[in-house]
C-alpha cells in the first residue's frame, strides 16, 4: 500500500512538472482580411510601451518575435504592411500540497500513516503574452494570438521560455495554414 502511495505521488509529481512546460495558446482573426497581402512588418512602439514588464524582457519577447517573423519570410520595415505589438498579464497562484494518508484522515481516529503526511506550499506565476499583428494602413487589429503558462526566474530558462512562448503563438499564423 505504502510503495503504491508513493509510486502515485511521484507520478502526480511528473504529471504537474511536465503540464508546467506548455503554453496554451488561441488565435483570433479578422476573416475579412486578406493575410496574402501581408510581407513587411515593424513594432507598435505605443503599443509595447505599454507593456508592463522589464525593458529586458520586452526586448527578449521583440527579438523572439523578430526571429519568428524573419523566419517565416517577413521583412524588417520602415512602412511595414503589418505593426505587431504586444500585452502582457501576470498571475501569482499559491499551491498547497496536503498528503493526509490513512483510511480516517485527520481528527476522525488514529491513522498509522498520520506522521507520514506531507504538506507542501510553493508558489508559481502564470504568464499570457498577447501579440497582436494590426493592418498598417487601416490601423485594425487583423490577428491576435494569446499564449498562456508558467514562467520562470531563471535566466537561462527565461530566454527560452519567452521564445517558446513566442514560437508558439507565432506557429498559428497566418490562419487556415497547415502545421
């Protein structure tokens, strides 16, 4: 019984690691617009100012999302067809781990695995970074994709983390594409 416990609390344990390194993403656009059009783009300074995170990650999110565009054969523009900006939210969420084992639980009788409990607190933050692409000419929003996961501290993790994000946001564009 002991060895089955522990086995699950392990598996539950690599279950809540691996779920903790997607993003969940969703798009929405503008089905009118024509995304063939669309070769150039530059970034919505007004827009990214608003953006309440560090300068550092700004310019991380703007060169994951350069290399992104550059990649999928946009250009860099002075009178881009498209303008990209972005938003972004933040989210503190305060886990609490309580494994009161034994057949009563706590305050119901004596439990032999009642000093075997384990109780845990961490705490994680969950990120959503908007990108909104905006038709230059007639200054309309014509896509968004909006990524959603766990951040991390680490700075190594956090540049990959942010082009994940990125990457995986981008991947939805144009619409109707296939993957």
């Amino acid at each position: 019984m002991k060895n089955t416990l522990r086995t699950f609390g392990v598996l539950l344990l690599l279950i809540s690691i691996s779920s903790c390194t997607s993003v969940r993403v969703a798009t929405d656009y503008d089905k009118n617009a024509n995304f063939d059009n669309y070769k150039s783009f530059a970034f919505y300074k007004p827009g990214i100012d608003k953006a309440e995170i560090s300068d550092l990650d700004k310019r991380r999110i703007l060169r994951a999302i350069e290399t992104e565009m550059l990649a999928k054969g946009f250009t860099k523009s002075e009178t881009p067809d498209l303008l990209i900006s972005i938003f972004t939210k933040s989210r503190e969420q305060v886990n609490v781990y309580n494994n009161g084992w034994g057949p009563y639980g706590y305050g119901w009788g004596w439990s032999p695995y009642y000093w075997n409990s384990y109780s845990s607190v961490s705490t994680s933050t969950e990120g959503t970074l908007y990108v909104d692409l905006i038709d230059a000419q007639r200054k309309e929003l014509v896509w968004q994709g909006v990524g959603s996961g766990y951040l991390t501290q680490n700075m190594d993790k956090k540049i990959e983390r942010i082009s994940e994000f990125v990457h995986e946001i981008l991947m939805q564009y144009p619409p109707g594409q296939k993957k």
